[in-house]
C-alpha cells in the first residue's frame, strides 16, 4: 500500500562559508542565519509489514539576510558594518554562494516496530 503526504513549513539554516587564501595570508568564516519556507511530498510505499520505502522530494526557499565576519557585516538593504569601498551585500552574497532556492531528494527505510 501506498500513502503520500504532503508538506509545507518554515525552515531555519546556519550557513558558513570559510575563505583561506593562499600562503595562510588570511583565513576567516562568513556566517549568516536565514529563515525560509519549504515544500514537498513524501511517499511511503509497502515492502512488507514491517518495512517501508520512503521517498522524499521538496524545494526550500531562504530569505536573503546578514551575512557577518572578517570584522563586518552586510545586511540585505544595504546597511553595512566597516564598509570596504564600494563592496556591497550583493558583491559579498556573490563571494559565498549563500542558498536560497534548495532541491531537497531522500530515499530511506522505516522499521515498523
């Protein structure tokens, strides 16, 4: 027998990038912690009576928000802590790679006990 659900809810991630430049000149983490919302569906599919298959598949979406480190901050609307000349959040959101759209796939077993 098969049972699929669906889901929908809010999502919360720690994010870090590490920058290490070449020669130990500098080494140092940009953090930012982001809320977002996030939806999928998940199947459950009969083995036998004890075990089951479950697949997952969803999408995530992340807000834009502050990223911090190295001695600065960025904020999405353009507030800034110890501004590097014209470096923007746009430029340091670029530098990091930070997600904000995520395809989410799992496959696992459940033991029914």
């Amino acid at each position: 027998m098969e049972q699929s659900y669906l889901y929908v809810g809010p999502r919360y991630k720690r994010f870090t990038a590490n920058f290490n430049f070449i020669g130990g000149n500098e080494d140092f983490d940009i953090r930012s912690n982001q809320w977002g919302i996030g939806s999928g569906l998940e199947s459950h599919l009969t083995v036998n009576q004890k075990f089951n298959l479950i697949l997952t598949s969803g999408v995530n979406y992340m807000k834009e928000n502050r990223l911090h480190g190295h001695d600065t901050a960025y904020d999405p609307n353009g507030t800034t802590g110890l501004e590097r000349d014209t470096y923007t959040y746009a430029d340091a959101d670029n530098a990091i790679n930070q997600p904000k759209l995520e395809l989410r796939f799992m496959i696992g077993i459940a033991y029914k006990l």
